[in-house]
C-alpha cells in the first residue's frame, strides 16, 4: 500500500487560500487562462520592483514572446482582443521615449483585486 499523502492542516488551509486567490480571477473571467493571470500578477510585481512594468518583461517573466505576452496584459484592459469587456485591471500606454514600448500600469479596479488577494493571504 502506498504511503498517505495526506494534507497536514496548514498545508489545507494554504491550499484552499490558493484556491481562493484564484477563485478571484473566475469571478472576472470564468476561463481565464493561467498565463493571463500570472500576467497580471507580474505587472504589479514589476511595477514594485521597476517602478514600472512593461509588456517586453511580462513576456520574460512568462518566458513567451512579446505578442503573446500582449494578448495576455489586453485582456486585463477595458476591451479585449476580441473586442469584448476585459478584465479592467489594467491600463497600457506607449512610452513616449520608447514609442515601440508599452506601460502597463495597474487601475484602481486592479489594485482592490490586489487588495481582496493580499488580505487573503495574510489571513492564511
């Protein structure tokens, strides 16, 4: 017989706080695609650590092409690519110093995402 996996208590509530944080992002988009979440989640994290977050180093974080890493940060604005409602949780603008470059910067919709994820897992 194989040996019991089973969850300690801490590792369970770990989890179902994981679950939860992504619980989250169902409730913008019920079959939002994991790279598009984590895109989000590294904007803010760059936007930390860089001051800002552009759509190039999404793409490094998700380690995909900047095309790719577009599509994911564009479902976060107000309209998708598919010319949909997006998430809202994102703002893009070209950098004037770098006209080939796009400014991600989180809204104030994103930052209460971020909020409503931190609290939870503070709590945890």
């Amino acid at each position: 017989m194989p040996a019991s996996n089973n969850l300690t208590s801490t590792q369970r509530k770990s989890l179902n706080t994981f679950i939860d944080c992504i619980e989250q992002f169902r409730t913008l988009d019920a079959d939002m695609p994991t790279q598009t979440l984590l895109a989000f989640l590294y904007a803010k994290v760059l936007e930390d650590e860089e001051d800002q977050a552009t759509v190039r180093q999404i793409a490094g974080k998700l380690h995909t092409t900047s095309s790719s890493a577009s599509r994911n940060i564009l479902a976060h604005t107000t309209v998708n690519r598919h010319r949909k409602e997006g998430t809202g949780l994102v703002e893009t603008f070209e950098n004037p110093m770098k006209r080939n470059e796009k400014i991600i910067q989180i809204t104030p919709k994103g930052e209460r995402m971020l909020s409503t994820i931190l609290g939870r897992l503070s709590d945890s």
